[in-house]
C-alpha cells in the first residue's frame, strides 16, 4: 500500500512539473511575439504536418509546452499512432527519447544535415552524431531540449524552405521557435514584395519603352543604340586586325 502511495505522489509531481513547464512557456510565448505570432505557429504546425489547426490547439491545452508541439506531431508521424497517445506517454513522465525508443525509432529520424559545424544549443547533439560512424547512431541518447531543438530545425526550415543553418544561428541568440517561425515569414513576405516590386518596375519600363517607340519618341535613343554598336563592332574588329 505505501508503494502504491509513493507511486501515485510521484506521477503527481511530474504532471505538475510538466504542467509549470508549459504554463512557462507558453506565457513567455506571449509576452515575446503576441497571441498573433503565437496563432501563426500553431497554423505552421498544423499546415506542415497536415493536422487541422484546431487539433494543435486542442494538444497545447492538455499542457504540452509549445515548442514542443512539433515534437509530438512528428513522433505520431513516424509512429504511425494518434497524437494524443503521444501526448498520453509524454503526460506519464516518459522522456521524447522513452518514447522514441518505445516505438523502436532510431535517433537517426531527428539528424539535420548541416553546412556548418553548430554552436549551442546544437553543438552537443550534433557531437553524439559526428564522434561515431552512421551505424552507431542507434545508440545515441539524446536529452528532451535536443530533440526539441532538432525537431523544430527541421520543422521549420522544411516548412519555410529556409536554411537550417540560419534556423541554428537564430536559436542561439535565445529566440524562441515560435518567434523564429513569425521572423522568418516576416523576412520571407518581405523578399517576395521586393521581388514583386522590382518585376512590376520591369514591366512598366517594358511598358514605357515600347509606348515611346510605337510614338516614335525612342527613335533617336535607337539610332544612339546601333551607332555605338557598329563602333564597338569596327573597335574589335580593328583590335583583332
């Protein structure tokens, strides 16, 4: 009886730790970027891993910490079990590497090919993949913020079509994922306005040229045009001579 009491103290403490740690997290969430940024992230979870976002919601609100929403996604991926039974272990006290073992998943499912050799928080992690051949990787143990770590790298840098590098370079100046994701489609949205932008100026001076020579105004720039040609033409001429 007192080793049923133990037991049942013990899964008490570890659902409220784990319920603190995501109260924490997802209020510092929402001081960092907003209830808009924060709406933003779980509509790049769900679209990424094709779940409706409202099935992301209904996984934050059982306490799973948003930066590691993907985790649980991804590991009902590979899997090939509901969510909520991953949530379910999660809640129990097992650890992403508990569960990923369970499943008989191999750590090789959260390696990120990189261009660089990464920092913190990555540069320990990447240090159990790179200090032993491919076929060891099985091995490796990697801690919760690994996985975490690693599982957001690949989530958005996927999702986005971005750089994992630059994903890395962003989390090791303390940026949280929820705000990596609203960075990087802000920078994104930004280039394809620029992009947009400078076409359309493409086109208005097409637009522009044409009107003037079909007024016959682009005449003399023409006739400017093919007489520096012909001299460049007789200058190489000339030179080869």
């Amino acid at each position: 009886m007192r080793r049923l009491i133990l037991v049942v103290l013990s899964a008490i403490v570890v659902s409220f730790s784990i319920n603190l740690q995501a109260s924490e997290a997802n209020v510092d969430m929402g001081v960092s970027i907003g209830d808009e940024g924060l709406r933003g992230f779980y509509f790049s979870v769900g679209d990424y891993y094709h779940v409706p976002e409202r099935e992301v919601i209904i996984i934050r609100d059982r306490r799973i910490p948003d930066e590691e929403l993907p985790v649980v996604f991804f590991l009902s991926k590979h899997a090939h079990v509901a969510p909520a039974i991953i949530v379910d272990m999660r809640l129990r006290g097992m650890s992403w590497m508990d569960i990923t073992l369970h499943y008989r998943l191999h750590p090789d499912i959260y390696y990120v090919p990189l261009k660089k050799k990464p920092g913190p928080p990555y540069g320990k992690a990447y240090g159990y993949y790179m200090n032993r051949p491919k076929k060891d990787w099985h091995k490796i143990r990697l801690h919760d913020r690994d996985v975490v770590n690693l599982v957001n790298l690949r989530f958005i840098s996927e999702y986005h079509a971005y750089s994992p590098d630059n994903v890395v370079v962003m989390r090791s100046k303390g940026h949280n994922f929820a705000v990596i994701d609203n960075d990087v489609r802000k920078e994104k949205r930004f280039k394809e306005k620029k992009n947009k932008d400078k076409d359309s100026y493409k086109d208005k001076s097409r637009r522009d040229w044409d009107n003037e020579r079909r007024n016959g105004q682009g005449a003399d720039r023409d006739d400017k045009w093919d007489k520096k040609e012909r001299k460049d033409k007789k200058d190489k001429d000339k030179f080869r001579d």
